[in-house]
C-alpha cells in the first residue's frame, strides 16, 4: 500500500467538457505534482485522465469528471511514495518512525495543496 494516498472530491458549478479540456492541459500538471515526471496513462476524454508519476513521488494519479446537476463532480486520487534516493522511479517507504511520519505527513499536507491551489485557481479562472 502506498504511503502518500490523497483522494479529494468537489463539485464545481462549471460544464464537464471545459473543465476535462483545463485538465488535459500538461502545463497544469508541474503544479499539481511539483518535482515529477508525469505520463498520462489513460485519457478518458470529459470523464477525465490518468497518470504514472516519477520523481520525488513514485507511483499514480486520476482525475474522474462526473455530471453532477448543472456542474461537474472532480474526483482526484494519488497513490504514490517517495522515491529512493538515487533514483525517481524506485520507490521505498519511510520508516514507522517519528522522523519518518513527520516527513510523509509533509509529503501529504505538500501534495495536497499543491492541488487544491490548482483547483482554485482553475475554478477562479473560468467565473471571470
């Protein structure tokens, strides 16, 4: 099981068809995964995208669209950890110990507002 897991969910007053296109944009992708190498995997099209991430982070992401009322529902997922040192496509996991929760707890809280920076900045982006 990896040790970085992030599922987030919002439901954004915004059409499926604009935010799938803001998502598949590789631009985007350095800020939700900062220091990864990231390779899309399956491209769902509206419903959304998957992704093989390499790097300081060794493992997967998904997005999935989904109609909900009169705007989409944004399901994300990570499932990773961190990379060996010397190399960004090993992974390892950290020790069960004080020192290594303190990392992987900054890991989490790091990738999880990487994301939700993004998220707001694409929702501030398409009210005006």
């Amino acid at each position: 099981m990896p040790d970085v897991i992030i599922i987030d969910e919002v439901v954004v007053a915004l059409p499926r068809e604009i935010v799938a296109r803001r998502i598949a944009q590789p631009q985007r992708w350095t800020a939700w995964w900062p220091d990864a190498d990231v390779t899309v995997t399956v491209d769902r099209g509206v419903e959304g995208m998957a992704w093989s991430l390499a790097g300081t982070l060794v493992g997967v992401s998904e997005v999935v669209l989904a109609v909900e009322g009169s705007g989409v529902r944004i399901h994300y997922e990570l499932r990773a950890d961190p990379a060996r040192p010397g190399t960004d496509t090993q992974s390892r996991h950290l020790p069960d110990s004080p020192r290594g929760r303190r990392r992987l707890s900054a890991l989490r809280q790091r990738q999880l507002i990487a994301w939700q920076r993004t998220l707001w900045a694409l929702r501030d982006e398409l009210d005006t």
